[in-house]
C-alpha cells in the first residue's frame, strides 16, 4: 500500500511557474514509476509525465515537452514535476500517481494521490 500527498498547486498567471511535490508514504517507493496526470473539466485524465524506478528515465506528454520537468528523489520518498511557461490549458487537476508498470495511461497506475488544483488565468 502507498499513500500519495501532493501539494504545491494554485493560482498563476499565464507565464508564470509552479512545482508540485508529492510524497510518498511508505518504503516501496523505489519500486514505483511515478507520475502526474491530469484532469480538466469535462475532460478525461491524460498523463502529463512519468520517471521510471530503475534510471529516473522521464517521459512527457507532447503538450508539456519543453516546459514542464519531473524529477524524484528516492531518499526523500518524493517526486517533483516544475511547470514553467505555463498556459491557460494548463488548468486542471493534477494527480500524483504510483505504478508498477510504465504509468502510460490511467488504467496503469496502481495508486492515486488525492489530486491538487492548478489554474493559470489569462
């Protein structure tokens, strides 16, 4: 069993930068891809980024390339995704989420974390 905290979202300008951290309680954590997805309204939750267990090897949405950045630190029991440049489109809430495979879709991931708020105002 893993518990996901996040934390870090709010409210920012078109431009501006946020980071999301998200911890993990539990010891497994390495044993985990990890990831964020997200979900706007009226709109499925797609996957923004994910970083491998074994290499930290990151993967992104082709939306967010170039802009956002996601990290972890096994010793800490946390990821971290640094969202800069950010758009309107960007509004959503974001789910920090934990798999035992690649965390390619929502049908991947084995736990969710509770999901915190973005909104990037025009």
């Amino acid at each position: 069993q893993v518990q996901l905290e996040e934390s870090g979202g709010g409210l920012v300008q078109a431009g501006g930068s946020l980071t999301l951290s998200c911890e993990a309680l539990g010891r497994t954590f390495n044993l985990y891809t990890m990831g964020w997805f997200r979900q706007a309204p009226g709109k499925e939750r797609e996957k923004v980024a994910t970083i491998t267990r074994i290499g930290g090897r990151p993967s992104y949405a082709d939306s967010v390339k170039g802009r956002f950045t996601i990290s972890r630190d096994n010793a800490k029991n946390t990821v971290y995704l640094q969202m800069n440049s950010l758009k309107p489109d960007d509004t959503a809430v974001y789910y920090c989420a934990a798999s035992t495979g690649l965390a390619a879709s929502p049908d991947e991931v084995n736990y969710w974390g509770q999901g915190t708020q973005v909104t990037v105002s025009s």
